[in-house]
C-alpha cells in the first residue's frame, strides 16, 4: 500500500486511510 508523496506533507496511515499532515519547517511539537 503507498500513497502519492505529496511537497510539504507527510502520511500517516490510519488503517486504510492515508492522512497527509502538513510538515511546517523549524515546527516542533
């Protein structure tokens, strides 16, 4: 299973779904 890289967004899968968190350079959580 993949999912399409997308720029600036990170996947994270949720069983079968695919969950694009966007990725905001220098952020830390």
């Amino acid at each position: 299973m993949s999912a399409p890289v997308v720029p600036g967004f990170r996947v994270e899968w949720t069983g079968r779904i695919a969950v694009y968190i966007p990725v905001k350079p220098g952020a830390q959580k």
